[in-house]
C-alpha cells in the first residue's frame, strides 16, 4: 500500500527522458514489468539476461567456468559511433548514455557503485586514398544521428598528435564524445548483480536438448508452414549426467560465439535449403588476439583508440605506456577456433608491422601479455541478429555482432525485452537486424568492422 | 628497422580483468548489518522506503540542472549561463565589469540581463551541484576564460569529454578537490590546447597523483599545471628517514 503511494508520488522521471528504466525494483516500470514477467514465465536464456552468459560445455572440463571463454570479459572494452549503419549508431548512442548514468540503472540499495572506468578518448580512424570517401561519407551520417566526429586532415593529425606518421592517411575521423574504452567486466557484473537483486534466478550447465511442440499454419499463399513452440529445455549439469528440464514460455538465444550450435537444436535450419525452413543462423566462432604490450617511448594520455587503415588498430592501457591491441585477419588466415590458443607469430608479422609504421615509437616494444577471445561472427554480413525467429515463435536472438557486441549490449537488450513485452521495437527500430534478412538476401552491410 | 626485445609472453592475465581494477566484488559481504539494512531485506515497505529518498536526492541533483531555457530564449546564451551558475550559488564575471556573486540568501542583482550581448569571461561554480547535463549552460559561454569547478561532487571523468567546446577561448582551469575526476577523464583535457593554468590538486580518485601530473604536462607543453607534488610517491617514510640519518656501524 505505501510502496503503490510512494511510486505514484514519484511521477514521471523529471527529465522526461521516458525511459523509465532507473526506477529499481517498482512495479509500474518497465523494469518492474521484466521482473515480474521472469518470474511468472521462468524465461530460459541459453546466454542470461543480456549478456553473454553461455554454456561452456563444448569444451574440455578445465576451461568451463563460466565467463572464461565469454566475450565481453575477454573483450578491449572499446565503444563507438563510428560506423555507416544508422541503427548501430543509434545503437551504440543509447548503450554510451546507459553506460554514463549505470548507476541509476543498475544501482541495489546498499551496494557500492559501479565504476566502469570509462576513458573518454574517442576513436581515431584513419583511412588511406581509397577509403576517403566512404569515411567522409560515414562521418555524415553518423553527424546526422547525433554523434559527435570530425574530419581531420593528414596536417592537422601531425599537429594533433605528434607521434603519428600520417604518411598514406588522406582522412582520418575522430570522435569528440561518447566515445573510448570502459572495463567490460564491471559492467557484467553490474548487470548480473541488479538482475540478482530483482529475482532472477541464475543456473549454470550446458543446453543439451530442446523440446518443442509443433503446429500447422497456411500462410496467406496457401503454403504449409510449421511452426514450433519450445516447451522444454534439457540443461546439463557440469561433470555429471543428469540433466534439468526447465519449462519455458520464451527462450532468448544471447548465446554469442556458440549461437548457431544453439539455434541448431532449436531446429533452426533444418529443412531444405532456401527455405526459410532451411535457413540457418549464420553466426559461428571466430578467433581473434588481442596483445599487450609496454612502449616507454609510446604515445601518451591524450592517445584515442586508433584503427589504422590497414585494420590494425591500438589503445592505451594504464599509466603505465602499456598498450592494448590487435588486427583482424583476412579470410584466408581466420585460425582455427577450436580453442583460445594465442599465435605469437601473428604479431609479428600482421600486427606489429602496419602499427610500428604508423607510430614509429611502436618499433622498440616488448610485448608483456596476449589473450584470444572469439567474435561471434556473422558470416552473412556481420551485423546482430535481433528479434523473434518467424517459425520458432517463442525463440528470440541477440546475437551475430562479430565484434561489436558490448557497445551495442544494454540498447540490444532493451530492444529484445520491448520485443518480448510489446512485439515491436519502440526505442530503436532495429528491424533491418531481424532474422529473416537471412532468407530474404538482404544484407545490412557495415563498413566500419574492425 | 624493428629492434627485436625478448618477448615475454605472460599466460597468466586473461582479459583485462587482471588489470582492471573493478569495484563490484562477486559476493558483496556486507560489514555491519545495520537495522534499516535488516528491515529493508525484510519488509517491503521499508525498501521502498528508502529506494524513494534515494530517488529523491538523484531527483533532487538532476532538478538544480534544469536548463533555463525562457531564459536563453529571451536574453542569449551569455545571461542563462550567468543565471543558472548564480542560481548554483556561484559567481560569474561578465567582461568588462565585477564579480556578481549571490548573497546570503542566495539572492542576486538581475541587471546583467539589460545587456545580453556581453560575453561571460569567468565563472566560480565551486561547490555547486553541477552536473553533466548543467554543463550545457556553461558550454554556449563561447568566450569563457576562466572556469572554476573545484569541489563540485557531480563532476566527473563524462563531464570532462565536454569541455573541448570551449577549446577556443578557456585559459584557466581549476579541478582541485572534485571527488569523481580520475585519470581519464584528465586525458580529454588534451583538447584544451589554449589553457594556460590548470589545477588538479587534490582528487581522491586519481590512482597515482605524481605520475597523472607529468602525463598531463606532457600532454599540454604550453600550460602550468598545479597538482600533487611529484616527489610525493618518492618522499622515504619516517623508519627509512631515520635508517638514512642513522651513522654507520662502527669498525
């Protein structure tokens, strides 16, 4: 009785911002309504709420603690607008102002606050003679979605930052605002310690098996089509063989790198090709290296994260003229990503080479440390997966951003949990990301993939 | 030519979680179970309690930072920053003319607003609750020289990305004593490249306060940096002193 006065006296959020999601634990919000619903429907999230929580079962029994193969954790923590599709922009817009006010969000009455420790240095992209325009075009749009970048010339970088060689850059972009690097891991836990608090219940094993129920239904064509409803999904428990039946209204596919294993056992694909019966979600694992390395020569404070144009790019880490970085390979060298092994090699030769030609004091270093961690790669045209399979009608995905996938995280999961609650998007409008794109051929492409 | 170091492949750290220094930890044990905790946990009621007053007070801060926008609509952008740093409880210095500050009572004489076209050249908002949304007031001050923001608990590393709009004109700057800069909120200040006197005394949430101030002096050549004392990590604690002076064992 109180707690319904006190919530009606509070009113409307007085920046008006109609969000509604900082509120913790009232029933009138949005917030209120995901709890309340999870509880009533036992949602079974092979992944958890929005983040990457997944099954490790797939491997051998030393490396399955959870969140040490996840992405996010493994993760060099960047966030930008800087891209050419309008929706990540907007994506990554929403998630950089959820990140700014996460203690609102996120904050459980008497639990220290976050601290994400953002380093707000922005992005630098740099591009050569061929790419120039696209990022001069890129920079328009991102402009237009409210991002904050601008263009420099190759005489204004020297000025700006003296330890670049701007020999071969005809463009580079840099983002003012809203832009740099945070500790992904805080935000994990940030997130799984306020679900915590708000009732949702967490359990750990591998999903082995789903069990669906199916229908007929007659498209307006007068095709047959079959749709199937999960009912039941089997969850192994570590180191033994007994399993869990958990019952379930919805499931959500947050699943990352090992997406598609999941949606296979769903029965996502299983017909004949070309149909949408037949479509597969065309997200796997790919590796990628991330190296650390210690320059005491280095570029300083002020350092943005760079991508140079060869695709190699590099952040500052610390104090300490420590260095993150890495390089995406080309197709034909994608390593296998059987397991998280690192391949010094790559360094020298793919990594090290284009950055030490960029920043001539990277040509003295000493490399301290290097991790793998996968991409959850979609291959047909590396941008997410969002929203409700169109014949598993009670499985949604958020998955495939082959990269991106932090930046995006908090704006992906409100767009899921308004598509689980509302059936439509409202925030964003992340149709051009649904699963049928898959069937109908049409590709959202994404220039600026790192 | 690429010198070739030794390498030293470290396996042990996995992700940056070795580095990161996150304050969240996993279990949260915590110390001192108070009765307003032990009620909380146990009725309702009293959650929302006190979920409400701690609503309240994030209300309370995002209302002082309310833009003013008749204000700005009617007399420019100069006389609605002059009036919201005075409503703040701070004190502005139009070009040409004195320091207004509010009395007391937290009044303050509204003749600035007979001339609009006059630039704001200083503002103290020391102490003030400004915030990253209140800030919007301060950067439409396109001729802002001096800016002081010292003990201002709502300024932190989001509000520091701003401040490169008034890269053109800020010489002063003064930071001292505000409890969320860190580090890299101090790394955007390399946008600045105007600013002359800069002080970042005094904040607590800087890891390494010596090695923060001559980054930063590096990073802005042209500028005085007031700050920590640098051989604070160095000075010899009070049984090394004495180790030191001590005479040498005798023969």
């Amino acid at each position: 009785m109180l707690r319904r006065s006190l919530q009606f006296a509070l009113g409307r959020d007085v920046l008006g911002r109609g969000l509604g999601t900082h509120r913790g634990g009232s029933t009138l919000d949005w917030n209120g309504k995901m709890s309340e619903i999870k509880k009533k429907i036992q949602s079974v999230l092979p992944g958890g709420a929005w983040t990457q929580l997944h099954d490790t079962s797939y491997l051998p029994p030393e490396h399955s603690d959870v969140y040490s193969q996840a992405s996010t954790v493994l993760s060099v923590g960047g966030i930008r607008q800087q891209f050419s599709v309008p929706e990540n922009i907007q994506l990554s817009l929403f998630s950089i102002d959820f990140l700014r006010n996460i203690n609102e969000y996120l904050a459980v009455v008497d639990d220290p606050p976050l601290d994400i420790q953002f380093n707000p240095s922005g992005y630098l992209l740099l591009a050569s003679e061929k790419g120039a325009a696209v990022l001069e075009s890129n920079v328009r749009v991102q402009r237009q979605e409210g991002a904050k970048v601008c263009l420099m010339s190759p005489e204004q970088l020297r000025n700006k930052f003296p330890w670049i060689n701007p020999e071969g850059v005809a463009l580079a972009s840099y983002g003012m605002e809203h832009e740099g690097w945070f500790d992904p891991w805080s935000l994990l836990q940030g997130l799984r310690r306020k679900v915590q608090s708000m009732g949702v219940l967490f359990c750990q094993g591998e999903v082995t098996r789903f069990v669906s129920s199916s229908n007929h239904a007659e498209t307006p064509s007068g095709e047959e089509v079959t749709l199937k409803r999960v009912h039941e999904v089997h969850v192994k428990i570590d180191h033994s063989l007994e399993y869990q039946p958990v019952e379930c209204a919805i499931v959500i596919n947050a699943a990352g790198a090992w997406s598609g294993q999941i949606a296979e056992l769903a029965g996502v694909g299983k017909g004949p090709p070309g149909t949408l019966q037949g479509t597969k979600l065309p997200v796997e694992p790919r590796k990628r290296y991330v190296y650390l390395w210690n320059c005491p020569q280095g570029p300083g404070l002020e350092t943005p994260f760079v991508i140079d144009a060869s695709g190699a790019y590099f952040r500052r880490e610390g104090l300490g003229n420590n260095y993150l970085g890495g390089c995406s390979p080309t197709e034909e060298e994608e390593p296998d990503p059987e397991n998280l092994e690192v391949d010094h090699e790559f360094f020298q030769d793919k990594v090290w080479p284009p950055l030490a030609q960029r920043v001539p004091a990277f040509e003295s270093l000493k490399v301290r440390s290097a991790w793998a961690g996968y991409y959850d790669y979609n291959t047909f045209d590396q941008n997410g997966v969002v929203g409700p399979h169109p014949l598993v009608v009670n499985m949604y995905f958020a998955t495939g951003f082959s990269g991106h996938g932090l930046q995006q995280a908090p704006a992906v999961g409100r767009a899921v949990a308004e598509m689980v609650l509302h059936g439509n998007f409202q925030t964003i409008n992340l149709s051009p990301f649904l699963f049928n794109r898959f069937h109908l051929g049409e590709k959202v492409h994404e220039h600026n993939i790192i | 030519p690429l010198h070739l170091m030794a390498p030293v492949w470290n396996q042990g750290t996995r992700g940056i979680h070795g580095l990161s220094k996150a304050v969240a930890p996993e279990d949260s044990q915590r110390k001192g179970r108070s009765l307003l905790q032990f009620l909380a946990d146990h009725f309702y009621d009293v959650q929302a309690l006190r979920e409400y007053l701690l609503r309240k007070q994030v209300l309370k801060v995002h209302q002082k930072n309310r833009p003013f926008t008749h204000i700005k609509e009617r007399f420019g952008p100069h006389a609605a920053g002059a009036y919201f740093i005075l409503k703040q409880g701070g004190a502005v210095k139009f070009q040409g003319k004195e320091w207004i500050r509010p009395n007391t009572r937290g009044r303050f004489s509204l003749d600035f607003l007979k001339f609009p076209e006059v630039p704001v050249e200083a503002v103290d908002a020391s102490g003030s609750a400004i915030n990253y949304h209140g800030l919007d007031n301060l950067l439409a001050l396109k001729e802002l020289q001096s800016l002081w923001l010292r003990h201002c608990p709502h300024v932190d590393d989001w509000c520091l990305s701003r401040l490169h709009s008034l890269a053109n004109s800020l010489q002063e700057l003064s930071l001292a004593g505000c409890p969320r800069i860190s580090e890299r909120g101090l790394a955007c200040l390399h946008h600045l490249q105007n600013l002359r006197r800069l002080d970042i005394s005094d904040l607590p949430a800087v890891s390494n306060p010596g090695l923060t101030q001559i980054l930063v002096e590096e990073m802005l050549p042209n500028c005085e940096v007031l700050g920590a004392d640098w051989t604070q990590g160095l000075r010899l604690g009070p049984e090394e002193q004495s180790r030191d002076t001590a005479s040498p064992i005798p023969a």
